[in-house]
C-alpha cells in the first residue's frame, strides 16, 4: 500500500486529514476534535456538506464515537480502468484519492476503528472498518450515528422508507428538513450552492439497509432495524457498507457517476456465462384480466399458450420467456397462502418437461418464476432443490418476487431491507452464481452495486413499475427516475406495453414512449411486457425498435433533462458502432434540439426515428405515432417533438 502519510508517536485527539480527488474540485475533510469524529465535503471551495458526526452505537459496551486518537494515516492514489461483463458502460474508470485513518480509544479498552476515506471526481465515500481485537469479537450495533448535514432549505426528492410496498412509490419533492420520516436511498438534493448530490451507498452486506432522517440538526442515518430493535449482529473484523455522495454539477451530470460500481470489488470468479436478455411474458395478460395467475379455464400458465408465447418468441426475435402462474402457489389469497407455496410443483395443466422440451428445440430461454411472497423459511427450505429443478429443465434465468409487506426469517416478522433481509437476497444470488443462474429480482434490495462482483444478478424492479399503470402512475415518474432510483443502476420497469388505451389498465403514456423506455431505463434484462398479439399484428412498425434495441451498452452519455421533467439519453451498442437515443417528458409536451456530435466523424448514418405525431397525448391519442428515416452526420442537429406524456426513440447505424 502506498505512501505512509503521517505517523502519530502519542495519543491524538485532534486531528485534520483532508482527501481531494484527482482533479482538485472536491474535498472530504476529516476532523477529529477532543476526541470526536466528524467530516465535511466540499467542492470549489463551496461547503456541499457541514460538519457531520460518526459513530457508532454498541448494545454491549460504549458507543465507538468519542475518545479516539489517530494512531496512524495513510494516503494513496488509483487510477485503473475496468472491464464490465455488462452494464450501462463497458469500460469504467476508477479514480480516486484515499486516506485511511487508524484511530484508537485513549482509555482502556483501547477498542481500534478505521476510518477509509476516498475523493474520486464525481463524489466521495467513507466507511467504518472495525478490525478483529482482543477485547472484541462481535459487535450487536444499536445506531449508526452518521450525519449529512446539508442546509435544512436544499431541496430533496425521495421515496419514504418503511411503507407496505417497499420502494414502490413516487417520488416527492420536500426541503430537506422535511425529512422527519425516513427516505430511502438514493435521495437526490440540490444544494443552495447549486450542486447536485445523492446520498446513498455502495457495497451492502449483512448489515441493514440506510436510509436517513433528520434527527435535530441533521440528516442522520437509520439503519433500518431486525425485529430485536437493533440495526446488525456482526463478528469482527466487519467493515460497513460506504456512504457516499455523488456530487454533480448538474442534475443530468448526476446520472454519468459511476462511484457506486467503483466501490464494489471486482468478481472474484470468472462471470463470462452471465447474458442480457429480453424476454416476453405470460404476465400482463393476467394483469388486464385475460388470464390468471391460479389455475382456472383462463389460466395462463398452460402447456398450450407456453408453446404459442414460444412460438412468438422465435417469429419476433426475442430470446426469452418468463412463464409466472406455473408453480403451486396462487390458489386462493395467494399472498396470504404464499407460506406454502412450492417451487416444484407445476399446476396440473402445465407440462414442464414439454414445455421446457419446447423451448430448447425453439432455441429460447424460458425465464423461470419463483414468487416467495417474502416467506423466506418456506423459500429457503426449498431454494437448493429449486434451482436445481430449474438447472434440470435448462431454465437458467429466474424472475424472483418478495411481494408482502414484511418477510418472515426464522418465524419473525422482518423488514425486506433488513440485515436478514440482505442476507436472505445475498444467499438467494451467490447460490444461484454457484449454479450458473440468472437472476431478475422483484421487491429486491435496493441495488448497491453489488452486481458488479455479482454479475449473475442481471437485473431488479426496487421502484414502482408499470404493475401500477391503469391509475397509479404518471408521466413524470420515469422523468424522476433516472435522478434518483436509476442512480443505483438497472430496473426491470416491464416496459413495452403497446395496448395503451386498455379500459381495465388504461396506461398513462403514448405509446412511443413505451419504445424509449428500453433506452432511458437501463436493465439487464429487458421485458417486452405486452401481449405479443400487440407486437406482431398491432404495431409491428414499433416493436421492429424493440427486437433491435440492445440490452448492453458501450456508452452511455445522458443528453439533458431535469428532474422529474424530462431526460433524454444516448446510449451505444455494446462492442457496435450504433446508437440509440430515447428521451421521454412528463405531462408537458417538448421540443429538444439533439445534436450529434457523439458520432464518429466522417460518417454517414441512417437514423430511424419513432416519435409522437403532433397531436398526441397520453390522455386522448395515445396511439399517435410517426416513424421517419433520415441520413445524419458527426455535428448535425435534430429538432424532435415529445407529446404530453410522450417519449421519442431513435435508431442510428453507420452506413
Ligand atoms: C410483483 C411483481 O413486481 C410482479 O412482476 C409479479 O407479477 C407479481 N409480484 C406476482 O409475483
Ligand atoms: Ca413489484
């Protein structure tokens, strides 16, 4: 490890380290006063966030927040580049400046706890690492006492924590000190200064989940507790999750960041096997009322529309099928029964063998479904076996659910975001790695950029998605999302509903945008949510951008927007030279001047452009849409109109 900063020969209870990223415009600064920890970033010299406390709570002895004196210090500096199995950007830089402090209690028993600090360009993190000591083996923390204190009036848009359905609700706008309840994470804040931040953080294992609330001066962390009251049962060594706080100066510039995957440690096997897919699904139709999940003479989990969904797959060009409804699980009050379900019982009308059989002889993956309804005990009984059944059937993706308020964990009534709830989900995904298994995880843990060392887990919902379309959505929920949700990578949203204008789940968008979606919400795995009759007889002029948007990117380069207004992004084919670009507005119709000057120059490409008709609207014409092919050039720039509601998508190939 590099460079040996500053050596302490006695006990120091004042003390002040200040870390600067690479390119000298933010500061993290550590201050250890009388024996107090505290930090404060800043960035040109503008304070971003004021002295804030840390520190942690103990059950069992003293909290480790005062009497410490730094022992030693280190600095280094990184600068690599990393490759990425897939994702948003093939190629991710890590660069950061580090400091790590030792610090050590003046009075016995002398406990020892490290402080990492790291600055990198686009935000800052630290996290607490309690190594192994004599006269501690185990911690049962009772409060994690980091502070954000940022000005009570900045602005803040978020989610509030402890809610029935999770993370799946809309975003409010609040000042800061409105925060009384708890918000989940990633909370979006645009400081006075002007800056733009998300607090959230990166790298969450066995320990429960942070969100944040105002305690009397300011945002403080709350670790979201067990059912004990406390917030983590840990041995030692145990290092935290990482705070961090991406600092933009635009909202747009918030959503380049890459601080959360660079937190995360690359995988430690090789991941190659990992494939992005798009699938369609034996799913909506049971939302509109077609079909249902529990057998019935409208099941529609049956051998026969398998076959046909399969058949479908193969004239479409989309690779896979998520098959829900198939199991033992949905009779009755399924959410309440959901403590039985069974994961290798197919319903008597649904052959799996042949359906499986089917699938391979089509070349197409089935995408298994396993709806838990949060019963864990019941779940993990049965996962091994599960997935084994599945690996039988040459099923190698799985969409899990965690529907229900709470999970049951050993009998107890526990919170999804809990530290037995992160252990439940990290089981479930380094079992299904160990099986070469795909998973697209619903009601799941907010992501920390744990698929970066878990490529396996390819993608997640963790936010409202389109299940609440038909009353419980508007247009600009997916103008918020990617400023605060999407910070915290991929989601599968279930886009590409083309029946729109459906009486029973009447969706709040034009259909154009339903097509920008694949590219303005990033997943590894991507749904073509409707029912295929829609894509192949309907609309077969837009669904042809759905068969040939790409899951994976090489680059991702956000174009412009605001939060919860608008956003419009560019994306490139991973290892291609075509681009796709979406953008999608909220119940305001928009004119956007985009310009090309991503291309490569001297080429010539040809651009198909899918865009609202100019008198569409989500409300009353839903369905107006143009397509229209044009020749662009490196530096050219496009006038594109978006409807109420509306959205664009854009196709550019080299000629
Ligand atoms: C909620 C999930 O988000 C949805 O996709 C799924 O169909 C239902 N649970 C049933 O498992
Ligand atoms: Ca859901």
């Amino acid at each position: 490890m590099g460079l040996l900063n500053k050596i302490f020969k006695k006990a120091k209870t004042d003390a002040v380290f200040e870390t600067t990223s690479p390119n000298g415009r933010l500061v993290i600064t550590f201050v250890l006063s009388r024996g107090e920890m505290f930090y404060s970033v800043a960035k040109d010299g503008k304070p971003v966030v004021h002295n804030s406390r840390l520190g942690l709570n103990l059950r069992d002895s003293a909290s480790l927040d005062r009497g410490m004196s730094v022992v030693r210090a280190f600095t280094k500096q990184k600068d690599e580049t990393w490759e990425a199995y897939w994702g948003e950007e093939h190629f991710i830089r890590d660069n950061y400046t580090e400091t790590v402090i030792y610090l050590e209690e003046v009075i016995k028993p002398a406990r020892l706890l490290t402080l990492r600090f790291r600055a990198y360009d686009d935000g800052v993190a630290f996290r607490y690492e309690v190594p192994a000591q004599p006269l501690m083996s185990k911690m049962v923390i009772t409060d994690e006492l980091t502070e954000f204190a940022f000005n009570s009036n900045d602005r803040s848009w978020s989610i509030n924590a402890y809610q029935p359905d999770r993370y799946e609700y809309c975003y409010l706008e609040k000042p800061v000190f409105e925060l009384r309840d708890s918000v989940h994470t990633p909370l979006t804040i645009q400081t006075t200064a002007g800056f733009f931040v998300a607090v959230h953080e990166a790298c969450l294992y066995n320990y429960g989940g942070m969100n944040v609330k105002m305690n009397n001066r300011a945002l403080q962390a709350d670790i979201t507790p067990l059912s004990d009251g406390t917030r983590a049962h840990v041995s030692l060594p145990f290092n935290t999750p990482w705070r961090m706080l991406i600092v933009a100066d635009s909202a747009i510039e918030l959503t380049t960041s890459r601080l959360m995957l660079n937190l995360n440690p690359a995988p430690r096997e090789d991941f190659s096997w990992v494939k992005p897919i798009k699938f369609l699904g034996i799913w909506w139709a049971m939302f509109v009322g077609e079909w249902t999940w529990a057998p019935s003479d409208r099941h529609g989990a049956t051998t026969e529309h398998a076959k046909e969904y399969i058949d479908y797959c193969e004239r479409l060009g989309i690779p896979g099928l998520l098959i829900e409804g198939w199991n033992d699980a949905w009779e009755g009050d399924w959410l309440q029964n959901g403590v039985n379900n069974k994961f290798m019982d197919p319903t008597p009308d649904f052959d799996m063998d042949e359906v499986c059989r089917y699938a391979r002889e089509k070349g197409v993956e089935i995408v298994g479904h396993h709806e838990t309804v949060g019963f864990i005990d019941n779940y993990e009984r049965q996962i091994d076996d599960a997935y084994k059944y599945m690996l039988e059937h040459g099923v190698k993706y799985i969409k899990s659910g965690y529907a229900g308020s709470h999970m049951m964990i050993n009998d107890k009534r526990e919170y999804h975001h809990s530290q037995l709830g992160v252990m439940h989900y990290q089981y479930a995904l380094e079992l299904a790695a160990s099986y070469g298994i795909m998973l697209d995880v619903h009601e799941p843990i907010k992501s920390t950029g744990i698929e970066r060392t878990w490529p396996n887990l390819l993608t997640r919902e963790g936010a409202r998605g389109q299940e609440y379309e038909g009353g419980a959505l508007s247009p600009s929920h997916t103008c918020f999302l990617p400023y605060t949700r999407l910070l915290a990578g991929g989601m599968d949203y279930t886009s590409g509903l083309f029946d729109v204008c459906n009486p029973t789940k009447r969706v709040a968008t034009t259909i154009t945008r339903q097509i920008a979606y694949y590219v303005t919400i990033y997943s590894g795995m991507q749904m073509a949510a409707d029912r295929p009759r829609f894509y192949e007889e309907n609309f077969p002029d837009l669904f042809e951008f759905i068969r040939n948007v790409p899951v994976s990117w090489e680059k991702t380069l956000p174009l412009m927007g605001e939060i919860g207004k608008y956003y419009v992004v560019a994306r490139q084919a991973w290892n291609r030279s075509d681009w796709y670009i979406g953008g999608v507005t909220d119940e305001n119709g928009r004119r956007i001047v985009l310009s090309f000057d991503f291309l490569e120059e001297g080429a010539n490409y040809k651009a198909k452009l899918y865009r609202d008709s100019d008198d569409a609207h989500y409300r009353d014409n839903q369905l107006g849409h143009v397509v229209e092919e044009i020749v662009v050039r490196k530096g050219d720039r496009l006038e594109i109109y978006m409807a109420p509601g509306g959205g664009f998508a854009l196709e550019v190939r080299k000629m």
